[in-house]
C-alpha cells in the first residue's frame, strides 16, 4: 500500500517504519566470520586488546617503548631513513659540546636543501629523547646536574640573594650516540656499492667524477652520458637510479646541483690512485 505526499511522490508506508540504515548497507560476508580482531575489540579488564592495534602503529611507538637507549636510537633511525644523513650531521656536530644556537644554524643549513618538516629543536628533542644526545653546559655536564650559587646582591645597603641564572644550555653526544655515530661509515658504504653490483662499476665511477665538477652537475647532464650506456638497456637503468645509491651512501649530495660530499671526493681520489 502506498500513500502520496503533498508533493506527488509515493512511498510504502511500512517501509518507512522498517528502515534501518545501518541494515541496509550492511553487507554479507560470504567467506565466513571474521577472526580478524577489530581495533575497538575488549582486552583484559575492559581495556583496548593490544593484539588488535595494527602492526605499523606499533612501529611508530616502539622509538619510545625501548627499554635502552641503543633500542630506542636504533628504532628512530629506522623510522626516519630519509633523515639518516642529518641525524648523523647533528650526532657528528655533537661530539663536542656545541652550544643551542650554533647547532640549530648548523641545522637550518642542512635543511635548506634537504626539505623536512621537522624544526631544528624538533630533530635535536627525538635524538635527546631516544638517548643519543643530552643538554649539558660548556664542560660536557649534563645540564640536570649542574649546581650554580645563588647570586648575593645589595639593594639600598640590605643584601639580598636571587636566584642565579640559568646556564648556557649546550648539546653533547652520549656513549650510545657515539656508538650509533661509528656505524656511519661512507668509505665502507660505497665500497660495498661497487661491490654489489660491479657490472656498473664503470657507471657508478663516471657518476662520481661529474657531480665532481666545479659547482656539480644536473641530473640530465649525467642522464645525458650515462643513460644510453648498453649496460643500462636490460634491465633498463636510468642515471637517478645511481645518483639515488650514491647518495645513501654518502658519495654526493644534493646543494642545488648534484657535487660530491668530501667522502665521495676521497673514494674517487683513492680510486684515481689505484
């Protein structure tokens, strides 16, 4: 049976009554019930079930949930692999003393070729809190155990003491930074490049020896030399593909044109003289 608005269109009047939204676009699982548990799924004692978080969430939390500091530098560093080359600038700057403002310049340098969301102190608070570097004072003294004394001053013939001033927080890099800092080893790094695909030895060396020109070189420069190489045909390899593993490795960098980093410099230097 069907009724008629005051505008014309018909509807069943008990379909009106029996919708459900929710049942309607419900949909059948043909497959069977799922056992998948659901993120809102009940643990022990009403809470959240931890077995239900999804796998890349426990990921990004496990930075902080490391129980030591070499757990939680090396989980950072594997969250960030985009960042290593300026994690490792900011441990290498840290392995004296560097006071905060010296730092956070040194960082904003790197960044101006290296796009990234993080702030300088930003950067610097992840490697603090996983345990790489700390906030200490000229000396290297953590800044939590520096004791200063009370100033005595004199107001109209009274003395009074006032609170000392708050010391020049510098940044210093902890054993475990030093530890992580030692794993960085470019020379080692493009050695094993060549090694592990020499049959582009010769495409890996011409790379180097253009981003050593005067001022660098663009990446359609070295398209130009080495792309239509018959090495590169099958599989076919494109310059960006050797560029991209020379700059993991520490070989080249980017400042606007593609140059050699002063590791990259030595291995060819050394190269050359072999």
């Amino acid at each position: 049976m069907t009724e008629q608005d005051q505008n014309g269109f018909s509807f069943a009047e008990d379909a009106a009554v029996d919708f459900n939204p929710l049942e309607a676009f419900a949909f059948d699982d043909e497959g069977g019930e799922d056992t998948t548990p659901s993120v809102l799924a009940e643990g022990p004692f009403n809470m959240p079930d931890p077995d239900a978080i999804p796998q890349f969430q426990r990921e990004l939390v496990a930075f902080d949930n490391g129980e030591t500091a070499t757990e939680r530098i090396e989980a950072l560093f594997a969250q960030m692999p985009t960042l290593h080359k300026m994690l490792f600038a900011i441990l290498d700057r840290c392995s004296t003393p560097v006071p905060t403002a010296d730092l956070e310049a040194a960082i904003e340098e790197m960044k101006r070729h290296h796009h990234s969301v993080y702030e300088p102190l930003t950067l610097c608070s992840l490697l603090e809190r996983a345990g790489a570097i700390v906030q200490t004072d000229a000396d290297g003294v953590p800044i939590t155990e520096v004791e200063q004394e009370p100033l005595r001053v004199e107001v109209d013939g009274v003395e009074f003491w006032r609170v000392a001033p708050a010391p020049a927080v510098y940044w210093s890099l902890t054993e475990e930074g030093a530890t992580q800092l030692d794993t960085y080893r470019p020379l080692e790094m493009i050695a094993r490049l060549y090694e592990a695909e020499p049959q582009y030895v010769d495409i890996f060396t011409t790379c180097l020896r253009l981003c050593g020109c005067d001022g660098g070189t663009s990446l359609r420069a070295i398209g130009d030399v080495v792309d239509d190489e018959p090495v590169l045909q099958n599989p076919k390899r494109y310059a960006m593909y050797f560029i991209d593993k020379l700059e993991h490795a520490g070989a080249v960098e980017w400042t606007g044109q593609w140059c050699l980093t002063a590791h990259g410099r030595e291995y060819l230097t050394t190269m050359n003289e072999n």
